[in-house]
C-alpha cells in the first residue's frame, strides 16, 4: 500500500513562507502530506507551502505572457495556498493543492470555494485533498501526473 520510507526527509527547496498573516507554520496535517507530496513529485516538481494567492497571479501571467484579469482586493490580497507546484524547469506553476484538515463541522467551503472560481478563471489546476494519516504514493502520483511537465 504504502512504500516505506528509507531516506531521512528533506524537501528541497521549500524556502520561507510568503504568508504575511500570521498562518505560515505549518500544522501536523501539512507536515504530514507535504512528507507524502514530496515522496510523490520531488523528482518533476518543485514544492512551495503557503503561498499568496497574488505571488502565484503574477506568476502566471509571468509565464503566459498574458494580461492578468481584475479581482477584488479583498478576493485574493492575504489569501495564501497551501501547497503550489511548481515546474523545475522554468517555476511556471502547475498546479494547486489544498489540503482540507479541517472537522466535518467546521467546513463551511468559503475558501476553497473562492480558490477554485480564481483557479478555474486562470486555467490553473486546482485539487482538494482531504487530510489522513497517510497517502498511498501510487494514488498521488497517478492524481498529480497530468500536471506534471515531464
């Protein structure tokens, strides 16, 4: 089911948060996937946690050389997402991971609904992933493949 891991864990580059709100340390549920997302896609993909939504707009249009269309300030300014791919060959992003961690009770959507309608305007893949303890590598590889520029 799962592959056992045998190296020490290291995700490279991961860098600093962007995040300026306060939300930039990372909680067990992310640590915990990040560990699995690496093992998934460190060899095609670079990995960047909580990142603003405004750093990855710019990257965008960066990259596609297009005009980036008007959102609201208050849509997307401290907004951050939490877990970008991102291409090792150019950093264009791929796509957008969110990890749902959150109690069934305490899921009222308005985030990741307002994450999917930005994504789905600039074309940009956008995956919401349920936490758990583990994460069948195989599975999470076969999700992300499509995403990922070989």
């Amino acid at each position: 089911m799962l592959q056992e891991v045998t190296r020490p864990y290291s995700a490279a580059p991961l860098g600093p948060s962007l995040a300026s709100n306060g939300t930039d340390a990372l909680n067990h549920a992310h640590k915990n996937f990040l560990h699995f997302l690496d093992l998934a896609v460190s060899r095609d993909a670079f990995i960047f946690t909580r990142v603003l939504v405004t750093d990855v707009l710019q990257n965008i249009y960066l990259h596609r050389d297009t005009h980036a269309p008007e959102f609201p300030e208050y849509a997307v300014s401290e907004q951050t997402f939490d877990f970008v791919l991102c291409s090792k060959r150019d950093l264009s992003v791929l796509a957008i991971l969110c990890l749902d961690d959150r109690k069934p009770q305490h899921r009222d959507g308005y985030k990741e609904d307002n994450h999917l309608q930005l994504c789905r305007t600039i074309k940009l893949p956008y995956m919401q992933i349920e936490a758990h303890c583990g994460y069948p590598l195989e599975q999470m590889q076969s999700l992300l493949r499509p995403y990922l520029k070989y």
